[in-house]
C-alpha cells in the first residue's frame, strides 16, 4: 500500500510506494482521491511509465477530456497532449503566468496530471498555489464582498492564442469564490491568464480589485514548488489550485498532459 506524505501545512504531498503502471482498484483510487483534495497537489517521483499508463492511471479519476488544443503523442492517444517548451525558436508558452487550466471553459477540467518525459539540465520547476488558504486569508468583509460577485473568462486574453476565433470559444462567466463540489470549501476562481473583469464592478473597481487578487495568489505560504525528474508525475485539483511553471531554463522540455473532466463553477 502507498503513503502519502505532506510536503509544505498549505498544499502539496508526495505519494510513495506506488507503481502507476499496475492497476489499482476502486479503494486505492477512493484513497488517492481522498488524498488530492486533502492535499491539492500529489506527486508521485520516478514513474518508468508510458503515455499509455499515464492515461489508463489518469482514466481512474475521471473521464478523459479531449482538450481541442495541441498534439497528442501517438494517433491513438487523444486524451494526451504533448507540452513542448525551450528549443530554438521563440517562446511560446503562457504558463509562467499564475493561471488555473481552462478557466475560459464552461465547465473546467476537474483535474489535471502532468508527466515529465524531457527536461533541461537545470530549471524548469512548477509551482502550485492554494486557492482556499489564498480566500480564508482575506478579511471578513473582502470575503462578504466576492462572495456575491461573478468574472468573465476569456480565451483570447491568453497572450499565445490571441487573435483566435471569439465566436467559437465565448467569454463565459465563473464566481468569483467557487465551492467545491466534493469537500464544500471556498476558493478564489479568478486568475490572470484568462479572466478579464468582474461582472458587477466598473472599469475603476476592476483595476483595483484584480490586481490584488492576482497577487493573492504571490504568497508563498501559500505555495508549494516541485523541482521535475524525469517519470515524475503530478496530478492536481484544477477547481482549487493555480500553478505557475517556471521558465528560467535552456533546452527542451518536454511533458505529457492529460485533462479529467469536471463541471460548471457553482
């Protein structure tokens, strides 16, 4: 049986003894759902795994998304995407911006999971931030007051998909603070990537309000930061967390990414 071991009080926790190619039953899964939204964050070090074990692992805690951007590895893993990052030409990646996946969806992705298949010799590092620590810090009347307020997510904020097609992914509108479904907690659900504005604020108010809550997301007690070794995998909460991944490196890196499906923000 495995164990799990808390990396920092807020967020974050590796899980040890496991082999994720071997197949696991309803209770192991029960436990290491349990475990996420405990934790937030689960690591699980020094996985020999193919893109195939990762989506059959992935398949225990949800179903797959079939997420519209990207290339999968291999024809007969959809559910896959490759993140490629660091070689020759210009950069081209938006995840060194706090954001949480997908925010601009409708429904979001409940889930995550990331695995490292080629890294830079140094760098490259992610960083998960915990959205409900980030909203029970905030005073009683700041909480009073988002509590009651919606923000637009929009897909074309993101800077690497500007100029895309407004019509066929329309900004959507998510709360402000979002419950989660299984544990019942509150969480901030704006982030800098992809929401544009709170609903019932005016311009003025927005350019006050949203900065501060970005900046929420900025403090380290808040954090936990994992250094990459290839096989390693992550999987994470989506609906409570945010992550930033570092882009201080040289080189390629190289990670496979897969989506569990999840439901509207309430």
């Amino acid at each position: 049986m495995f164990d799990i071991h808390p990396l920092t009080p807020a967020i974050g926790a590796e899980v040890r003894g496991l082999d994720v190619r071997e197949p696991l039953d309803a209770a192991a899964y029960t436990a290491l759902a349990d475990a996420l939204h405990t934790h937030q964050v689960l690591f699980f070090r020094d996985q020999d795994a193919t893109a195939y074990h990762q989506r059959d692992f992935a398949a225990g805690f949800g179903t797959l998304q079939r997420f519209p951007f990207g290339e999968p590895p291999a024809p007969d893993l959809p559910e896959v995407m490759v993140l490629a990052t660091g070689g020759e030409g210009p950069k081209v990646s938006n995840a060194d911006i706090w954001h949480s996946d997908a925010t601009f969806m409708a429904s979001p992705p409940m889930g995550t999971m990331l695995r490292a298949v080629s890294l830079p010799p140094v760098g490259g590092d992610t960083l998960w931030a915990d959205m409900e620590s980030a909203y029970r810090a905030l005073s009683a009347p700041m909480r009073a007051l988002l509590d009651g307020l919606t923000a637009e997510h929009d897909f074309t904020k993101s800077r690497s998909h500007r100029g895309g097609d407004k019509d066929a992914l329309p900004a959507v509108v998510h709360p402000v603070v979002r419950t989660h479904p299984v544990t019942g907690r509150r969480c901030l659900y704006v982030n800098r990537i992809f929401t544009t504005r709170i609903v019932e604020l005016d311009e003025r108010e927005n350019e006050l309000l949203l900065p501060f809550l970005f900046a929420q997301v900025t403090r380290p007690e808040f954090q936990v930061r994992f250094a990459w070794r290839v096989g390693d995998i992550a999987l994470w909460d989506n609906r409570s967390t945010q992550h930033y991944a570092a882009y201080d490196y040289q080189g390629p890196r190289v990670m496979h990414r897969i989506v569990i499906e999840g439901d509207a923000p309430r």
